[in-house]
C-alpha cells in the first residue's frame, strides 16, 4: 500500500471516528430513552440535552480557527462534521419544542415568537445555521466560490443570538449563560481582531 493510500485511509478514520463522537451523546439520549432514565419530565430534558450539545458544537465550531494557529488543526479539518453535527442537535431541540410545546400548530408557534423573546431569538439562531449547514458540501463550496467564505459568517451573529437565548430561559440562575457568554465573546473577540487584521494588511497592500 502506497504513503497516498495510507494518508486516504487515515483521513478516512479519522472522520468515521468524529462523526462517532458526534453521534454518542444522541446515542446515550436514546437509550436513556428506551430505558426510561430521562427523569420526571422526559421532554424538558431532551429539549435541554439537545439545546446543551448544540451550544458546545458551536464553541468547538469557533476554537477551531484558534487552536490551528496554534498548531493543533484536528479540529480546523472537521469542522465542517462539526458544524453539521450542531446544527443537528439544534435542529432536534427545535423539533422537540414545536412537537411539545406548540404540537405542530403554525398559529402557536406565532404567537410564541411574538409573546416570548427567547423562542424567537432561538428560531433567528436557527434560520442563521440553516444554510451554513445545507451549503456544507465540497460540491456547494466549489459552485459558490469566495461567497462560501463570506456566507460562514452567518455564525457571528448565531453565536450572539443563541446565547441570548439561554440568557432569556436563565432566569434567576444565569451561571451558565455567564459562562458561555465569556467564552463565546472571547472567541468572537479572537475572530474579529483576526478579520480587522485581514482588513488591515489589505489596504497596506
């Protein structure tokens, strides 16, 4: 077997492997399920479970960049599993709240966007996903071109919408809104510098 076949064939693993990690926890979740371990309340907990790896995909989305400046780009070449892996899990929290708590019902689902900030900060966060995730392909990639890079950074304001959305449900314990606030702003805070430096060397050029 040649050095090439070998590298393909590592690469391969490798992303067999992500793509196992990123389907564990919704394993866990179904045979929490099946075995009914999911508490009193079954649908709040997997409307939160989901909710909850969603948030962490996205902070793994951002520290790629970060991390591969650094050396470490395991994350930077998976990114994009990672990132549909997310939106997955985001997409599941959705459909848990339109199936429990609005029961498919296009007039409640409205009069919940309308009555409660946090649904409709989360449905924003959501439809700003929505094409990173459907254009996430090698195909959609080479037929949009340098608009491709431009639409990533729908993730920006994502991440800021997605955090009010936890901020909203926090309530009176605002620990963990507080925590991911720090690092998603430190995250953003890292992207941004990166992309006025960009900027900066464009004009000297």
């Amino acid at each position: 077997m040649s050095k090439r076949d070998l590298n393909k064939l590592s690469r391969s693993a490798s992303r067999i492997g992500v793509l196992a990690l990123c389907c564990a926890p919704l394993a866990f979740l179904a045979w929490q399920t099946f075995a009914n371990q999911l508490g009193p309340d079954p649908a709040k907990y997997l409307m939160q479970s989901t909710g909850e790896w969603g948030l962490r995909g996205l902070v793994l989305v951002l520290l790629a960049s970060p991390l591969s400046q650094r050396g470490y780009r395991f994350i930077l070449r998976h990114r994009r599993i990672l990132g549909v892996a997310t939106f997955g899990y985001l997409t599941l929290h959705f459909l848990l709240f339109a199936q429990v708590y609005v029961g498919w019902s296009g007039d409640l689902l409205r009069e919940e966007l309308r009555e409660r900030p946090y649904v409709l900060v989360g449905f924003a966060a959501w439809l700003c996903l929505a094409p990173l995730a459907a254009t996430s392909t090698n195909a959609a990639m080479r037929l949009m071109g340098r608009s491709w890079w431009s639409l990533q950074r729908l993730v920006y304001p994502a991440v800021v919408l997605a955090w009010l959305h936890i901020f909203w449900l926090a309530r009176s314990d605002v620990g963990k809104a507080v925590f991911y606030g720090l690092v998603y702003a430190a995250l953003l805070a890292w992207r941004l510098g990166r992309l006025r430096r960009r900027g900066g060397r464009g004009r000297a050029a």
